[in-house]
C-alpha cells in the first residue's frame, strides 16, 4: 500500500506543475463519493470515516444520521440527502488537506492521468505499469526541458534577447530536476501520500 500511495504523491508531486493540481476526490464517481454511497447503502458511516480526520468524526456522523433519515421519503428527497450527504464528506475531507471546496463536480469531469493510473494499479494490486508510465514521463520531461534549454543556449549569441530567452529555458528545467530529485528523496525518506485530493 505505501508503494503505491509513494508513485500517486511522487506522480503528483513531479509531473503535475504547482499550479495544475488535479483533484478527483471531488467528483462524483471519485472515492470520497464513492465511499459515501457505499455508507448509505449499507447504513454503515464507518465506511466514509476513513477519509476524514478523527476530530471531523462527529460531523460526519450527524450528517449521516440526517441523510438516513431523509433518505426515507424517497424521490426527489432521498436524491437530495445523498447529495448533501456527499457535498459533506468531500468538503470536510478536503478542509482536512487543507484544500477548498468548489462543490461535486460531474463523473465526467476530468482527472490526472497519473491519478488515474494509480487508481487503477491499486484495482489491480500491481504497481508495475505505474511504475514504468511514471518513469517514461519523467525521462520525457527531462529530455524535453533540457532540449529546449540547450537550443536556447546555442542561440544566445551575445544577443540579450536571446539570452533572456535562454534564462527562462534554463530556470524550467533546473526546477523541474530539482523537483524530480526533491520529490524522490522526499517520499523515499517519509513513504509519502500526504495531500491527495
């Protein structure tokens, strides 16, 4: 399991820029939503507690109860107390990350490849083509950056312009190998998974 939670944080960490964070915790075939369906259908919150903090516990629980309770008049009410329901347990697990809440968004709603594909090796309890995808784009991401860099720096030519062009290619790929090395030695000391959304 910490294998697997090390390649999903390191995916998130390396691959997706600060600024593109993509969630899925939030979307309604996610597993948060997925988790509180599950409560509900099963009249058991204790499957929805794992993915929020302990000291959220008893929101959760109250919120659950009021769900159960308005799921009973059917229709349009029982569709309502799972949506509250839901909207519930996704806002307190990300305040718990210490991430926002912008409401569910729909199934189809996008999400990272590199969070998808760790979803699914956990679904297949192998980690192997995570592994190797993960590696593959790193080792493209480099290449890519370091292409680039070297091109502007070949084209510098006394020219300020130019040289300029050549810092901001030089400044990209030096951050991301430090990002690359940094996330490595990161999860490599503490295993990792901190802040998936």
């Amino acid at each position: 399991m910490k294998q697997h939670l090390t390649v999903t944080a390191f995916l998130l960490l390396v691959l997706v820029p600060n600024n593109m964070m993509f969630g899925h915790c939030d979307t309604m075939n996610g597993p948060v939503v997925t988790a509180a369906r599950k409560a509900l259908e099963k009249g058991d919150v204790n499957l929805v507690l794992i993915w929020v903090q302990k000291a959220d516990e008893s929101e959760i629980k109250e919120a659950f109860q009021k769900a159960l309770a308005v799921r009973k008049l059917g229709g349009e009410a029982k569709a309502l107390a799972d949506k509250y329901f839901f909207e519930t347990v996704v806002r307190v697990h990300r305040a718990g990350e210490g991430v926002g809440f912008m409401g569910l968004k729909a199934d189809d709603t996008e999400v990272h490849p590199g969070i998808e594909a760790a979803d699914q090796a956990l679904e297949k309890g192998s980690v192997e083509e995570l592994v190797h995808h993960a590696t593959s784009a790193v080792e493209q991401g480099i290449h890519r950056q370091f292409v680039h860099a070297l091109e502007m720096k070949k084209a510098m030519n006394g020219d300020v312009e130019a040289g300029r062009e050549f810092v901001k290619a030089y400044v990209r790929f030096i951050h991301y190998a430090e990002r690359v090395f940094e996330s490595a030695k990161l999860l490599g000391e503490h295993g990792g998974g901190e802040h998936i959304h």
